[in-house]
C-alpha cells in the first residue's frame, strides 16, 4: 500500500519552515551578538557609581554574567525553544521575574492593537484599490495617489505628534496618551486608541491600496478580461469576479508583510502614545540595560516576522498554484 503523496502546497510549506526555522536561528545569533557587545553593563547601572569592583564582579556572577558567550547563547536559545526566556535582570536582587510574565502581558496589548489596526486598513485599502483601479486616470484615482504618496512619505513619529498636536491639544477630541486599564469600558478604550490606531493605518493603507490597484490594473488587460468586457458585463463585476481572485498572490504578500509590520513596527507608535505594548517594553529594557528581556522582545519580533511571511508564501501558493513548481 503506498503511501498518499505530498502535494506541492504541502512540499512548499515544509521547505518553507525550514528555511524559516534556519533564518530563525540566524537571527537569534545576530540578536544575541548585537546586543552582548551593547556599550554598557547591567551590573554597573543597578549598583551605581559607588560599588565597588568586588560587589559589581560578585552581581555580575549571580546574573550569570561571567560566563561565557556561548555558554550563555546556548543555555538561552534552549530556554526559548522549550518557552522559556529567563529571569529578568531587573529580578537579580530581588523577587524572580521572568522574561514572559513582563513581555506576555504587553505582548497580548501589542496584538490587540495591531489587530485593531489590521481590522480598519485592510478593508480601506482593498476598497481605495479597487477603486482607484476602476477609475483609473480619473481625478479620484490621481487624489488617492497623491494621498497614498503623502502617507508613505512621512515617518510615522511624525504622524502620530501631527494627530496629537491637531486632536488631542488644539482640539481635545481624543486623548494623548494610551493608556489602558482593565476596568475601562469600550468607549473609552476606542477613544484612548483612536490615534495609535490612525497613525499606524496612515501608512500601511497607502501601501496595500497602491499594490492592490497595481495588481488589478496589470489583469485588467488579460484576454478573460476583455472577453468579459466584451459581454457586457458591469466594471465591479470584473473587478470582483474575475480579476481579484488572481490578484490575490500579490495582495496577500503585502497585507502579510504590512501586518508584520503592524507587530515589530509599533514600537515608535506605542513610545510616542505611552501605550503598555511590547515595543514599550523593549524600549524601557534598554534603558535600563535587562538583557534577556531586550532578547526575549527582539526574538518575538522576528519569530512574528517570518511566520507571517510564510503566510504570505502559502496564501500566494493557494491562490496562484503554479508558484508551487518552479521552472
């Protein structure tokens, strides 16, 4: 009896996590190496200008500091396979904390506002780019350009301080800082995220709105399509029928790697807004120089990354199978 053979979807996504996976410890090396040779010593900062050499030395043994570099990256990628990021540094002298109890409560905030986000622009984007490539050289779609230029040209520190300045001190409509406690409602939740949530849509919609107009524009000019224009049928028909579902492959690569960046590019937005997310998390442990809490941030980031740029891969393969055999 033969065994059921692998079809190319499923080849391809195994190739797809081990490439994945190896990227994934390449990363984890550059992470751990970039930040081992970061100017500064925990040790130092935490015991102040005043300890001594022997008390530094003796702080530095108990955190595990004296070890050796590989000792050290070894005893740390094994945690994390296994789930387990270490004891913060901040936890050195005192109670234990661990690594994901300070970044697994920021880290379900960062979901939920890239999620938020995700949920607004997308829908925006496929409709703007649909749009825009259904009235294509029209003054709307020329509009939608020039506004999708204006959002991918500026940074997004510099969005987000315009829509405070402009809705939350010139006209106090929204507030300035977002921050969240569980008792809120949902009201004041939507009010305190309205602009975190516009600052990080501003940008990724001008990019999938200018890649789903590219996409349907480059199909409308396929023979199907003319045949069906041929017939008579309705421009929203085409669009929505006959020319999205191959557009699909180009689309989906960028909504996935906008999503990413909706997780591992928060980081400006929830420092501006004093949101309690991850990036806020990563940014005070530099600051502050906790090392496996730094680690633990930057290995989420990019395990998010590549997965979702595997979504990305196995999307474009479902909708456009030939991918799945190369020439």
């Amino acid at each position: 009896m033969h065994s059921p053979a692998i079809t190319p979807l499923a080849r391809t996504v195994i190739a797809r996590l081990g490439s994945g996976f190896v990227t994934l410890f390449i990363v984890s090396l550059i992470i751990f190496a970039a930040i081992a040779v970061l100017p500064g010593d925990f040790a130092k900062v935490a015991l102040g200008r005043s300890a001594t050499p022997e008390t530094v030395a003796n702080f530095q043994r108990s955190l595990g500091l004296d070890r050796p570099v590989t000792e050290r990256y070894v005893s740390w990628i094994g945690g994390a396979l296994k789930g387990d990021l270490g004891l913060s540094f901040s936890s050195g002298s005192g109670t234990p904390r661990t690594v994901n109890s300070i970044i697994g409560p920021r880290l379900k905030n960062t979901l939920f506002l890239a999620a938020i986000a995700a949920l607004v622009s997308v829908p925006v984007a496929l409709l703007f780019g649909i749009i825009a490539a259904i009235r294509r050289n029209s003054w709307l779609d020329r509009s939608l350009n020039a506004l999708t230029l204006v959002g991918i040209s500026f940074p997004e520190f510099f969005v987000a301080y315009v829509l405070m300045l402009l809705l939350a001190v010139k006209l106090p409509i929204f507030y300035s800082l977002a921050r969240i406690t569980p008792g809120m409602g949902a009201i004041e939740i939507a009010e305190r995220l309205a602009l975190p949530v516009a600052t990080l849509c501003f940008g990724i919609i001008a990019h999938m709105m200018r890649m789903t107009r590219a996409a349907i524009i480059n199909l409308l000019s396929s023979p199907y399509i003319e045949m069906a224009k041929l017939k008579g049928t309705a421009p929203w028909i085409i669009v929505l029928r006959h020319a999205l579902p191959n557009a699909w492959a180009p689309i989906s690569a960028v909504i996935a790697f906008n999503l990413a960046y909706l997780i591992v590019g928060v980081v400006v937005v929830e420092v501006v807004f004093v949101y309690p997310g991850i990036g806020q998390a990563m940014v005070d442990a530099v600051r502050s120089r906790d090392i496996p809490v730094v680690q633990g941030c930057a290995l989420i980031f990019a395990t998010a990354y590549i997965l979702l740029n595997l979504l990305a891969d196995v999307i474009a393969i479902a909708t456009n199978p030939r991918l799945a055999h190369p020439r």
